[in-house]
C-alpha cells in the first residue's frame, strides 16, 4: 500500500503582508488548492485554465512581458480516470541564465496589472531567498538555471494572470504531498525533495509521502508558499467550479494532478486583542470624570466607561473602565493615578470580535456628512456620524432626530 498521507488537516495561518481580501457582499473569492499529489508551475496552469481562464486570455497577457521564445499549448489529457488540463510551455533552447534582477525588470517593464507584478516578483523573490540559501550564496547572485528559464517565468507570471483574471482574493492550500528518491538536475543528482523545495516549504504543513520520484518543485512551491494564506481545511467554503491541472509525468499509482476549487468563504470578523485598566473609587467629585475621560480618549482610549458600584461598607462608588492597547497602556495608567483619587488599577487582557467596518461620506441637503458603514451577515448597516449631526442640528436649528432620518434616507439613494 502506498502511504500517501490521507488524514486530515487543521487549519494553519501565516502572516503575509499582501493578506488584504476585497469582499463581495460578504463573501470572499477564495482559490483552495488541493496538492495532494503535489504541484508543478505547469499543474497550476492547468487546472487555472480548466478553471475558466481562457488559453488566449492568458497568452494575451503573457506577451505584455516582451519576451519572444515560447508557445502553449493546451491539451486534454487523463491521469488515472480524471480528466485533466495540461498546459505545456514550449520555448527554444536558451543560453541564458538569469539573475533575480533580470526577472523583476522583465516583469517591471511589461504592462501587466500591478497586482499581477507584485506577486510574480514576489514568488521569484522567494525563490531567489531559497536557492541562495542552499547554495550559500545572496539571492542576486543566484544564477537561475532552471527555475530562471523562460519556462518557469511563464508559470509564475501565468498563474498569477490566472488567478487575478478569477478574481480571487485569497488563496488556501492543502499541506504540501513530497515525493522521495533522487532526480537530476542542473547541479547534479538531488535527493527528493530538493534542497529548495525543504527551504521553501518551512513553517508550512508538509507531508512526507512514500512515492517515488519528485512530487512538488521549486516553481511550484514557491508559487503556492508564496500566494497561499493558510494551509489546512476551509471552513464555510461555497464551491463554484473546479479544474484538475496535469503534469508531464503519467504515474501508475497515483494521478499526477493538482486540483484548484474556486468559490466564497463568509467574510470573517475582524479580531483584536485589547487591555482593560479599572479601578473602583468612591472619594471623587463626581464631576472630575468628564475631564479625566477626555484625557483618557486624547491618550489613545478605545472606550471609557463608568458603573455604578456598591463598595466596602455599602459607600457608593463607581468602576471607571477603559479600554486600550497594549502600547497606549502606561499612557492610560499615569492618567487615572495622576487625575483621580485611585491608589491602583487592575489590568486585564480581553479579546475582541469586530464587524468589518469603513467611513463614507454621504451627500445631503445639509452638506456632506460622515457616516459608519459596518457589514452584518452579508448585509451593510449605516449609523451617521453624531459630531457631524449634532453640528448640523445645532447651526439649522432643527432637531437632532431629524437630522439622523435625513442623512439615512440619503444614504440609501
């Protein structure tokens, strides 16, 4: 039996800077790549292209990279039992071993999407890092001999054309399958996986696989590292379509195929962690708080509150709470020891869940107003501005009340 490590997964995030997902009415297009039996620049074409990203589309946008020398072509083809996807790159014999630097000015200079180029610079970045770590060396030094060639750039810049032509937002993948045994190539025979391949998939899940021969490859690897916001399972995930992306390889014991789903996720609330500081004081002129609560908000106060309590000896008191930062913490502290009769505070770290949320301006017959726009369930929820309100009711003359209904009713149209 051949263990290809059928169990599964939980979830597991990494931080990437580009992490920023447009959502959709509260959903968010996500692309879930199943590698189960590995992945290639090549697999990704084409299951992107059984996806619906069409073959001319892709060309089209390729040839904004002003690089002669190569042709794909797309064929249907069945790896045992699923039909699949190939997209061969065909490109002449080139003498030409390219630095990182080449690779960002080639893909700099051509008239491809911003998005499209960040994240091809992005991946060959990465693979640069990986190689030069390998090989000892710096990333610019590496002289890319096989992930450098026309090939490789054509998958990296093509799957990130495939996947931006998709709209998807966020990418999620399976943990990585790794094959085992010896492959040749440009220096030499290399153990499986490859010493790149080992670099690039660090603090991500793998799985050591008992099948023969090389699985996952460096322009693989880094594509997926590169792109993919979490590897595991995915919860809430709507499917809309699918497509399998076959490799050169055909292989007896398993198919040579990445799977690529597109569909949405529920767009998640936002998640923070906080600080409370509260004390309890019962010996203050009550009228001290409205000043200490400005100086608590103009030291980066989230919130201030304040409960009336009963305290020892059923004397009055109140709990003054206020919710910070953690690095806005001692500002906060020094405020309540400086400007209230308190001897000490208690500090506790909470967690918080928060509706997505943006400002609008909202055009009305009073002006513009600011208003908050927050996402419920798919569905947005507007509140307008009180300051700005309260300035417009206070100038017009008119109440308040009125002012709220005008400014959602404009906000409506």
């Amino acid at each position: 039996m051949v263990n290809v490590g059928l169990f599964y997964f939980k979830t597991f995030s990494i931080s990437k800077d580009s992490d920023v997902a447009a959502y959709h009415g509260g959903r968010m297009k996500t692309a879930y790549i199943d590698c189960m039996f590995g992945v290639s620049g090549d697999m990704i074409l084409g299951a992107l292209v059984s996806c619906g990203v069409p073959l001319g589309t892709l060309v089209g946008e390729l040839e904004k990279l002003n690089v002669d020398g190569f042709e794909l072509q797309e064929e249907k083809v069945n790896r045992n039992g699923i039909e699949a996807t190939h997209v061969d790159v065909v490109t002449r014999h080139e003498h030409v071993h390219r630095h990182l630097s080449h690779i960002k000015d080639i893909i700099g200079a051509s008239t491809l999407s911003d998005n499209v180029k960040s994240q091809a610079v992005g991946i060959f970045t990465r693979l640069a890092e990986a190689e030069a770590k390998v090989h000892g060396t710096t990333p610019e030094q590496v002289h890319f001999h096989e992930v450098g060639a026309l090939d490789a750039i054509v998958d990296v810049v093509g799957a990130c054309i495939g996947f931006d032509y998709l709209g998807v937002d966020t990418v999620v993948s399976t943990p990585i399958h790794l094959g085992t045994g010896t492959v040749k190539c440009a220096h030499g025979i290399m153990p499986v996986p490859v010493p790149a391949v080992v670099e690039l998939t660090k603090n991500v899940p793998v799985v050591r696989t008992s099948l023969d021969g090389e699985m996952t490859t460096p322009t693989g690897a880094s594509i997926v590292t590169s792109l993919a916001s979490s590897f595991g399972t995915l919860d809430g995930f709507t499917p809309e379509t699918s497509g399998y992306g076959a490799g050169k390889k055909i292989r007896e014991d398993v198919p040579n195929v990445v799977r690529i789903t597109v569909g949405s996720v529920s767009a998640k609330d936002d998640e923070d962690t906080s600080v409370i500081v509260e004390t309890n004081i019962d010996d203050m002129n009550p009228e001290l708080y409205e000043y200490v609560s400005k100086r608590l908000f103009g030291e980066g106060a989230k919130d201030v509150y304040m409960i009336p309590v009963f305290m020892k000896k059923g004397r009055p008191g109140t709990l003054l709470s206020v919710l910070t930062d953690e690095e806005k913490k001692d500002a906060v502290i020094d405020v309540l020891l400086s400007e209230t009769t308190t001897i000490g505070v208690r500090i506790s770290e909470v967690k918080r869940r928060k509706l997505k949320r943006e400002e609008r301006t909202v055009k009305t017959g009073y002006g513009d107003v600011r208003v908050k726009v927050v996402l419920v369930n798919g569905s947005e929820r507007i509140t307008p501005e009180y300051e700005d309100c309260a300035v417009i009711a206070k100038e017009q003359g008119i109440p308040l009340l009125s002012v709220y209904e005008t400014v959602k009713k404009a906000s409506l149209e």
